[in-house]
C-alpha cells in the first residue's frame, strides 16, 4: 500500500472537515502534508495539532501572527505561511503528492491550477474553479500527467459509472449517450413564487438533504450549484452540453447516472454524505471505509424525480445560457453570483435578487474567448465591479 500525502486546500470548511474524518481513520494509509484555512485559526491551530502538517496556510499576517503563537505555545513545528502565494506554495512546497481542492469561489482557482501543473493526484470539490478556466484546467491537467478525480457527488458517481478507460479515450464505441445529473431542488423546491421574496440566509443554507458551507447551500437552493454542476461535467467528461441533462431527485439517494447507447442506466446511490466521494477519490482505484452508515433501500419510502421547472429557477436557466455562450460567459457568471450570494448572505439583499444581479452583470459583460488565466482573473474582477454597481444601485 502507497501512503499518500495529502495537502487541504480549505481543511476548515465543510469538505475539509470531512476529508480529515477520513483521513483520520486511516493513519496508516494518509499523512497530512499541509492545511489551509481562510480565517477560521482556532480550527485550523486544533487540526495543525492532530495532524501535524508540515506547511499551514491563513489568509492574512494577522492570522499567521496568531496561528504561529498558538504552535510555538504547544511546540508544533509547523510552518506558517500566508496570503494567495503561500496557498501555492502548500500545494509545491509540502511534499504532497494529492490535493484535495476544498476552498470555496474563485479564491480556489490559482492552488488548484497549480496542482494540476504539479502532477499531483486532483481531488476536485472547488467547481468554481472548474467554471470559470475549465478549458485551461483540463490543459493543465493533461499537462501535469496526474490523476482528476471529481469530488462533487454528482460528478464522482458520473466517474463511477463511466467504463474506466472513458476519462483517457471518450469514443463512441463505448456508448456513452446522456449524463443526467440528480438535483434535490432545494428548501424551496415547493416554495410558490411569491414567498421567496422574503426568504432569510437561514432558511436558504437549511438544506434538507446535505450540511455544506453556507455559499454552496444557498446556490444549492436557487439551483445555481446545478447550473455550476452542468458546466463542471462540460469540462470533466468531454460531452456535448445537450447530453447533460437535470433531473430533480428530492431523496439524494441517486447521486447521478449515465445512460448508455443500448438502454442501460447505470446509476451511484449512497447515503448524502459527503465522505462517500471523498474516500473514493483519497483511494482509488481501491475502496476504504468512510465511516458512512449503510444505505437501507428497504427504509425509502420511494425514489421519485422530475424535470426541473426553469420559471421556479431563474439561475438554472442563466447558468445553461452561460454554458451555452461559452468562453469568459461562465467565469462571468461565476463572479456575479459569488458576489450576489455574498451580497445576500452579509447585507440583507433580498433572496430573488441574486439572479437579477447575475442576469444584469451577464447582460453588461461581452462574451470572449477565455484563453489565459490573466485574462481569465482580469474578467473575473470586472465581473466583481460590475455585479458591485448594480448591487449597490439595488440597495439605494
Ligand atoms: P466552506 O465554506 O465550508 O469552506 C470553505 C473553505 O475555504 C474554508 O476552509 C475557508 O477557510 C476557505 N476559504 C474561503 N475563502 C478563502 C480565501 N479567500 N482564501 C483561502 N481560503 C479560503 O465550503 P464547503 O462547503 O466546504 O465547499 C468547498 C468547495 O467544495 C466549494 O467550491 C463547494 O462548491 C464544493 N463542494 C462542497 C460540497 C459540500 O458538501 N460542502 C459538495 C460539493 C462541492
Ligand atoms: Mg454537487
């Protein structure tokens, strides 16, 4: 057995905490070799302390200041870094061999890019980084010669159920037809139009099926995640959009399936946990426990699904526009809505808003081609400007 060494890319959020659960459980198999966190230093001091790792990342020299005193006081030499760079740095510099890219929104995307340049095995659940360069991503992957593996639930059961050599080869002889993509709906899948303008962040990260960070489960509930999910399956599994298909799937128990030429549907069921995908792709090819109850199908009263109603999700819609227009359009989406999302989280705008904001800042920015990363994060902070002007001219 290969022991892996592993660098956390958001070890304190919500994917981060879970890839340590595991990790945890299996000492023998994964050392740590570096953790980043944002802000969160306390959580990230605790986890520094049981882990060990030889590079910790904050975001800010306040941070560092803090992290650094807390492991002198309990002699733990780990060594502190922070800002973008440093993230970098986690991924080059700490002696890993796989990254789990868990930071959430476009802060994600330089260390990821990067571990792809690296050759390092890619544990993928940052999707926004796959939205925003997905063709640059891909590049640098092959480049790189490492291992992609989807962390996203739909994604890893979409990698499950794909003949093994399709990720290398896609050809037609392995008759591949449609990937459908299982979606909840939300908290208010069921919610009349009319109520959701007075919907609170509370209610909107009250997921019924899944506890994530608080961006994912709001985009969760205006479907944009599904929207970001479509486009992430775009660049992983190199078919045509018109192949990928939503169905809304309200139990969370098939996580995604894949329709072959000759009638087949082979489809991943699980229990919504998140630990499921992250084992998977921690040891693939071979399979550990993930400290996953057992799915009991005797227990379900009935798996149910059905077409999504586009009308009821406004972002769903911009988001296969975006898809559909292709080049800087999803990177521009992507920005718009982290920014709306943020907008909706910390200053109150109203909850039908996010795809007004995301609408208008698609409508104001020109698509073009998305062909280097600069030109890819130069895009992204005009997107941030304009989504800002049109923020501020809602709350005037
Ligand atoms: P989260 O908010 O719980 O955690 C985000 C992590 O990123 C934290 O460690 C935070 O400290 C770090 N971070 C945030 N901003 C940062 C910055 N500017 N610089 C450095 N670090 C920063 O989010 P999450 O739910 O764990 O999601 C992480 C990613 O995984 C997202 O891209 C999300 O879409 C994806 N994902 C999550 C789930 C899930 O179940 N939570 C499922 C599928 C995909
Ligand atoms: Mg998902």
């Amino acid at each position: 057995m290969t022991i892996r060494h592993i660098a956390i890319l958001g070890s304190t959020g919500s994917i981060g905490v879970n890839t340590l659960d595991v990790i945890r459980a299996h000492p023998d198999r994964f050392k740590v070799a570096a953790l980043t966190a944002g802000k969160q230093i306390d959580r990230l001091a605790h986890q520094c302390a049981e882990f060990k790792p030889s590079i910790a990342v904050v975001a800010d020299a306040d941070g560092a200041t803090r992290l650094k005193q807390i492991l002198l006081d309990q002699k733990i030499d780990t060594q502190v870094l922070y800002g973008p760079q440093a993230l970098v740095s986690a991924v080059t510099d700490s002696g890993c061999d796989t990254v789990m890219a868990a930071i959430v929104g476009a802060a994600g995307l330089v260390p990821t890019l990067a571990a792809a340049k690296a050759g390092k095995r890619v544990l993928l659940a940052n999707k926004e980084a796959l939205v925003m360069s997905g063709n640059l991503f891909m590049q640098a992957m092959k480049q790189g010669g490492g291992e992609l593996l989807p962390i996203d639930s739909e994604h890893n059961a979409i990698f499950q159920c794909l003949p093994p050599q399709f990720s290398k080869t896609p050809n037609p002889s392995l008759g591949v037809e449609e990937l459908w993509l299982t979606a909840s709906g939300g908290p208010f899948r069921n919610t009349p139009l009319e109520q959701l303008g007075s919907i609170t962040p509370d209610q909107a990260c009250a997921h019924p099926n899944w506890v994530m960070g608080r961006k994912i489960s709001v985009d969760s509930a205006t479907m944009m995640n599904k929207g970001l999910e479509v486009i992430e399956a775009f660049w992983l599994f190199g078919l045509p959009l018109e192949k990928i298909k939503v169905l809304i799937h309200p139990q969370s128990v098939v996580h995604s399936m894949v329709r072959y030429r000759d009638g087949s549907v082979i489809a991943q069921l699980g229990q919504p946990d998140m630990r499921t995908p992250i084992a998977y792709g921690l040891a693939w090819p071979e399979r550990i426990e993930a400290g996953v109850t057992q799915l009991n199908l005797t227990q379900l009263s009935a798996l149910s699904f059905a077409e999504p109603d586009l009308a009821h999700f406004p972002c769903l819609s911009l988001a296969f526009a975006a898809a559909k227009a292709g080049g800087t359009a999803p990177t521009v989406l992507n920005a718009a809505n982290e920014m709306a999302v943020a907008a909706f989280l910390n200053e109150g705008i109203p909850y039908l808003d996010i795809s007004l904001v995301v609408e208008k800042t698609l409508n104001v920015m020109p698509v073009s081609d998305a062909d280097s990363i600069e030109y890819i994060l130069d895009i992204d902070m005009q997107a941030r400007k304009v989504a800002h002007d049109i923020i501020k001219s809602i709350r005037s």
